[in-house]
C-alpha cells in the first residue's frame, strides 16, 4: 500500500487508519439539561426527588452540578470535585438534602430533600458546569398539605335563621371552602377568612346562614387546588332550633279578640235584662250558655298548655344529644355542668366594713381598693376544690360597672425566676372598658389572643361554662340569653381558677384600647 513503510505487518495498516479517522472525527462536546415537563406535587412531610438529565447522555461526574431557587446565591445543593460543597448551602436546607448520582455517568442527578416543609414550595434550577460550558433546567416543586377535617358547629340564631361556623387548619396551599345541601347544591358562605401560621400553613373559616328549615343538614368541604383532595364534615340541623313565632302568642291574638266580643255583649245583655224583668229568663239561659263556652274556652286554653310544653319537652330532649354544638338556651345548658362554689373574696376588701352605708355601696369601695391594693385584685373566692376536670358554672352580677374583667385562669407549677405572682398566671377572661369589650388570653403583660367584641345589650348578668375536658370556656349574656364569646383553642393541664376584678388587665401599651 502506497504512502506506508514497508517492513510494517500488512494487518497493521487497517488498525492504524481506524484509529486517525476517531481522531479527527471527534466533534466539540456539548450539552443541554432536561427536567420533567409536569410540577412535582408530594405531601407535606415525605421526601421529594427533583431529577434532571443531560443530553445527550453523558458522564457528568466531573462537572459541577448546582441546585439553587431564584437566584445563583440561594444554594440549595452544590456538587463538585466528586463530592458535595456545604459551604454556600442555605441554613434550611441543610440536613435535609442529599444528591442520588446512581447514574451520574449517565448525566442523570436527583436532588433528594427530605421532610418537605411549606417553604419548599416553588421552583428549583438544576445547573450543570463544564469548564466555560454550563446550562439549567427548571423543576417545579407542589407542596400538597392536606388539614384536619373541618369542624363544623351551631353558633345561634341570625337572621331568621341559624348561623353555622366551619374551621379546619394545617393546609396548603390556601384551600377552597364550598358549602351545599343534602342533595348537592351549593350554598353561598356569608363570610370567610384565612390565616397563616408560622410554617406557612393555612387556617380557614367560613360562615352560613341556613334559613330552610326543610334542609335536615348541611356539608362544608375543604379542597387542596393542586391535588383536588377535599375534606368533608356535615351537620344535622334540627327543624325546632329555628327562630318561629310562638304559638302562644298566636293562640292568644287569636283568643283576645273573641274575649273582648264576649264581655261587650254580656254587659249589654245585663243593660237590657235591667229594664225587663220580662227577659229574666232569657238573661239566665244566656248566662248558662256563657259559662259552658266559658268552659270550653278553658279547656282549648288548657290544650294549647299542654301541646307548649309538649313541644319544649321536645326541643330540650334534642338539645341535650347535641347540646355542645347548640350555642343558645344557657339554662338547659346548666343541666349538664356542676354548679360551682364561689364566694366573694374580703381579702380583697376594707377591713372596717361594719358601716351599713358602705355594705350598700360595696362596688365603690371595691373600685377604690383596686387601684391602691397590691396583687391581681380577684374578687371570687373559690370555696371547693380548684378545677382540675369536670364540667362547671358560675354566674356573675356586673350591673352598672363601667370596668371589670372576668373568667378564668391558669395557675402553672412553680418554677424559678424573677417573674411576679401574676405573671406566672395565664389569663383566659372578658374584659370591658367604657363601652368596649374584647376577649384576651394573655400572661401579663405578654398577650397571646385579643380579639375586639360586639356586644349590643350590656349584660347585667353573666354565666361562665367551664369544660375542662373539652379545654371550652363559654360566656353567656344572661340579660338577652345569647352567647358571647368561646375559648376553645386552649388546651388545659394545670389546676383552673375563677377571677373576677373591677378593672382591666395591666397589660403592655401595644396592647391597651
């Protein structure tokens, strides 16, 4: 063969010129990065696996593979020189990440992290560096958090109807709240808010007013938009929990009428009797007809009594199986607590208190000794055992007290510290001043829930429901009867006390009127 030295072995020139054509056909290595086309949804918690590909495939061991959020500077991950660099790493992430290179000699890396939280939420650039050489991907991550089931419950009567509330939290992103009937159809929310925690998940509640009494119950469902999961609670409404004219006073408008007919012809009938002596009989058979329809009217009378009370029995036997729910009728709710043992506190009073005048005008000298006394300035003394389980209730009069503070608190284990008497106590309680009025948990002057109260009668009398169990602390305004205010997201393990003071709590400036 031309061009090639002779003493060369004739099988050696093919080998030769096979190995110079790789050579010079050899092209500029180059790549892109793939990342899959649809968001990768998991659930608040497990581990999710981003992958990203190079192509052509191709070993990518010796590049450096970077994952990072919007920025370069936001590192979520840097692989290089074989193995991971922590030192650019974002402080939440790390102990949680982890780069799969089973087959990163194939161009094919996943970025592992582990404990999905809320903020992980978003997109996520895979970046492949070779030399001068790099392009990216972009993932999409979904967080899916699925929340409680919704609690749904009776607030009262509003409207010509009954107010039904629905709560449920732990979810994101924000979900979808939608009422409906037993048959399907949706119902319009009279009012829904929603609020973050501190890891970002979402809190909902949502109102309905229902003025059908046919409905026989109602469904809320809570919806995840990303993934379609719901959640879903209903609740039976029964027919006599809904506001109606009694039927006293219809029977009454009915019978009124009739009666005043009634006494306008017997005393015209006495008028005429008078000046004929001739309609002495007639005057006494219309006498004897007037007290037989006299009796009969006594007994309708009676019937419609009994057919009341028939019914109130009715209604009372369906609000004792589901009276938690029912936040109305505070006596026959008393049925169910224990009444408590509270008595007036004269530690907390002049110790001459011999004078009758000052024993009337008790409350003045209350509000005197308050502001000079030392302490938390309680007025109720509890004469048993402190609450510790069990269901309890006391009333209070607060009538024409311009400031007071009333309910309950927590007295925790002693424990050491520079912290006063009442600091070491967390207070769960009503506070008015002036004509405002809020409900405060607080351990003061710290406050951990305020939340301003419109109250339109000013009660004179209020009674307070304590279920430890439940961790429930209810006041009912026993002027009108109606529900004000519940605690309900305590959760109790010390011993529980009442308190009663004719002022407002000392509390931070932030947090005063």
């Amino acid at each position: 063969m031309a061009g090639f030295p002779s003493f060369l072995p004739a099988g050696f020139l093919p080998t030769l010129l096979l190995l110079q054509v790789s050579t010079w056909c050899s092209p500029v290595s180059g790549f892109s990065v793939k990342g899959p086309a649809q968001p990768i949804m998991v659930l608040l918690g497990a581990d999710a696996s981003l992958p990203c590909q190079l192509s052509p495939e191709q070993s990518a061991a010796h590049m450096q593979i970077r994952w990072y959020r919007a920025q370069l500077s936001s590192t979520v991950l840097v692989y290089q020189n074989g193995q991971e660099q922590g030192g650019e790493q974002m402080l939440e992430y790390r102990g949680r990440t982890e780069l799969v290179g089973d087959s990163i000699d194939k161009g094919a890396v996943a970025l592992l992290i582990q404990h999905i939280r809320a903020s992980d939420d978003g997109q996520y650039r895979c970046h492949f560096k070779d030399g001068h050489i790099s392009q990216e991907a972009i993932v999409e991550l979904r967080v899916i958090g699925l929340g409680s089931a919704p609690h749904v419950y009776m607030m009262g009567p509003e409207d010509r109807g009954i107010r039904v509330l629905c709560s449920s939290g732990g979810w994101f992103p924000k979900p979808r709240v939608q009422w409906s009937n037993m048959v399907g159809v949706k119902l319009p929310s009279l009012s829904e808010s929603q609020t973050q925690d501190g890891d970002g998940l979402f809190y909902v509640e949502a109102s309905l007013v229902v003025t059908d009494s046919s409905l026989d119950n109602v469904t809320c469902s809570i919806q995840n938009p990303f993934s379609g999961q719901e959640k879903v609670s209903a609740i039976f409404l029964p027919e006599p929990f809904f506001p109606r004219t009694s039927p006293w006073k219809t029977a009454l408008a009915g019978t009124l009428p009739l009666l005043v007919l009634l006494l306008i012809g017997i005393s015209y009938t006495g008028w005429r009797e008078h000046k004929a002596k001739e309609r002495e009989v007639k005057k006494r058979q219309e006498e004897s007809h007037n007290t037989e329809e006299m009796k009969r009217e006594k007994q309708v009378a009676l019937r419609v009594k009994m057919n009341l009370e028939a019914e109130l029995e009715s209604r009372k036997a369906l609000y004792n199986e589901d009276w938690k729910k029912a936040l109305l009728y505070p006596d026959w709710r008393k049925e169910q607590f224990q009444p408590a043992l509270v008595t007036l506190n004269h530690e907390n009073f002049h110790q001459d208190n011999s004078d009758p005048e000052r024993e009337e005008n008790i409350r003045e000298e209350t509000r005197v000794l308050l502001c000079n006394k030392q302490g938390d300035g309680n007025l109720i003394k509890l004469g048993q055992k402190e609450f510790t389980s069990g269901r309890h209730y006391w009333e209070v009069d607060i009538e024409d007290t311009d400031e007071w503070t009333l309910g309950i608190y927590e007295k925790p284990t002693e424990r050491s510290g520079l912290l006063s008497h009442l600091q070491k106590k967390k207070f769960s309680v009503l506070e008015k001043k002036g004509r405002e009025y809020r409900a405060l948990t607080c351990s003061p002057p710290e406050i951990f829930l305020e939340e301003p109260l419109l109250i339109e009668k000013c009660p004179r009398k209020i009674v307070i429901f304590l279920d430890y169990e439940d961790s429930d602390i209810s006041f009912y305004n026993m002027t009108d009867r109606t529900h004000i205010f519940s605690f309900t997201q305590a959760n109790f393990s010390e011993s529980l006390y009442p308190y009663f003071k004719l002022k407002s709590m000392e509390l931070s400036p932030s947090v005063q009127y």
